[in-house]
C-alpha cells in the first residue's frame, strides 16, 4: 500500500489543470503571436480607382465692349482709331463697281450710306480703278487674287459669321473679304524685311486674335516703323496679335461718326485721293 502512494501523487499531478501564460503577446491555447486587429480601409476616391479629376471650371467670357474712338502714339507714330468687339460688330466691305468716287467721294459719304459707325479706305487699287486683288461683297467676289505682290499678301475676311485676318495661301472665300497688305504683326510677332524707306500715312486693320478689333489711320511711317511699333502693343485695350496693312499714302483716311464714344472725327487731307473701297463698321443684326 505504501509503495503505490508515490505513483498515486504522480497520476494525479497529470490530471492537474495547466494556467495561461501570463505574457500577453501569446495566445495560451496555440502558443502562436497575436494578430492585431486590421485598421479601417481609408475611404474610395475617384484618384485612388484611376478616374480622372474633373476638369477645372473654364472662367466666363468677358462682356462685349462697345466701340470707341481714341488717338494716342506708338514709339512717336499718331494713330487715330476706332476698336470694337466683333461678337457685338461687324466689319464689311464697300465696293464701287464703276470705280473710285463713282458711288462715294470718301469714307464719311460711305460709312453714313451704309449705316456705318466708323469707315476707313480699304485695299488697292490700278491706275485704271480696278482693285489690286480679290474682294468679296455679301458673297459676291470681285477681282482676282493677287499672287504675284506683297499689297496682296494677307485677307481680311469673314467667314460663318467669324472675322480674321489670314495668309492669301490658307484664303478659301467668305462672306466679306478684302485683299491687301504686307503683314505688319502675324502671331504676336513683327514682320522682318518691310520697307524702312518711304514715309506715308498708313491705314491698317488688326485684331488681338479673339474679339478685340482695330480700324486705325496713322502718320507718317515707314512699313518697318509700323511693324515696330505694333509689336506687343496695345490700343485701346487690345493688345495686337495680327495686323495687316491697307492701302496708304494719300489713299488713307478715317471717319468715326458721332454716336461712337470719342467721335466724331474725320481725317482725310485735302490732297488724298478717291478711293475704289471702304471697310465699314456696323452693328450686328
């Protein structure tokens, strides 16, 4: 009896519940690491899925402005003229089939017939009165392009309702067009191997490439003159990105009826000429 009490004590040590491990990085039951529990899964945007942002919000438009007359000085060259928004007004061509002073003696007589707000002379002209390139009347053209001169290397044109100033080889019609030059600023920049010699009144259209556009009549000039000091400026407000040069001398004039802030005004020496056409400023229908 004595001799089975120590294998007594032993069978019952076995049977004796075991206690947990007090370290608290193990679990007791599998003697494994604890899992920490998972932290909440951020939010799903758009970025995080490859979707494109939206794009950004395109700034309005700013308001159309109504024409005005002004005279100011351009690296000590005059200029006298009209700007105007082309979403509000129009440019148009006026033409004398019989030739110049057959139908108008000047801008003015031009510009009041036609309900016109301001007129300046417009492209070139032979000794014989017919026009020195092509122009283009409510759709109906008149003369043929000029190819062969730099007086012809650029059109003012509209076209779909749109107006612009374009090279004659990218020039394919339109409702009004008038044929003139050379170029004095194309894409903002000057024009390289313009004349620097003959000094004359200048007449010029340019635009700053959107809805600002320019009537203008200047003092005397040379082309290379002008061109210089186009460049990077700005009249009335518009800054120029293309001008083209119309015809000068003693072809140029202007006039700006009374009902445009600044006017009315009319320059025209005694000495100029009749003209073949007019370019005239009128409100849209």
């Amino acid at each position: 009896m004595i001799r089975l009490l120590p294998l007594l004590a032993l069978l019952l040590a076995a049977c004796a519940p075991q206690q947990k491990s007090a370290d608290p990085d193990i679990d007791g039951a599998t003697g494994t690491d604890r899992v920490a529990p998972a932290a909440p899964a951020p939010p799903t945007t758009s970025a995080s899925v490859g979707q494109a942002a939206p794009p950004p919000t395109p700034e309005p438009e700013a308001p159309t402005f109504a024409p005005r007359h002004l005279t100011t000085t351009l690296s000590g060259i005059a200029v006298e003229a009209v700007v105007f928004d082309a979403r509000s007004h129009r440019l148009i061509v006026a033409d004398q089939p019989a030739g110049p002073a057959s139908r108008w003696p000047d801008a003015r007589a031009a510009g009041r017939a036609l309900g016109g707000l301001a007129a300046v002379n417009g492209g070139f002209f032979t000794p014989e009165g017919e026009p020195l390139g092509r122009i283009i009347v409510s759709g109906k053209s008149v003369g043929a392009i000029n190819r062969a001169s730099s007086l012809g290397s650029g059109f003012y044109v509209e076209k779909n309702g749109s107006p612009s100033l374009v090279r004659r080889d990218r020039f394919s019609g339109g409702r009004e067009a008038l044929q003139a030059g050379p170029f004095l600023v194309e894409k903002g920049r000057g024009i390289d191997g313009l004349s620097r010699k003959s000094s004359s009144a200048r007449t010029l259209v340019a635009t700053d490439g959107r809805h600002g556009w320019i009537l203008a009549r200047t003092g005397s000039c040379s082309l290379a003159g002008l061109s210089s000091a186009l460049t990077q400026a700005s009249i009335g407000g518009v800054k120029i990105h293309s001008a083209l040069n119309l015809d000068g001398g003693r072809s140029s004039e202007i006039w700006v009826s009374g009902a445009v802030p600044g006017g009315p005004a009319a320059t025209r020496p005694l000495w100029n000429k009749p003209v073949r056409n007019f370019l005239v400023l009128k409100t849209r229908d």
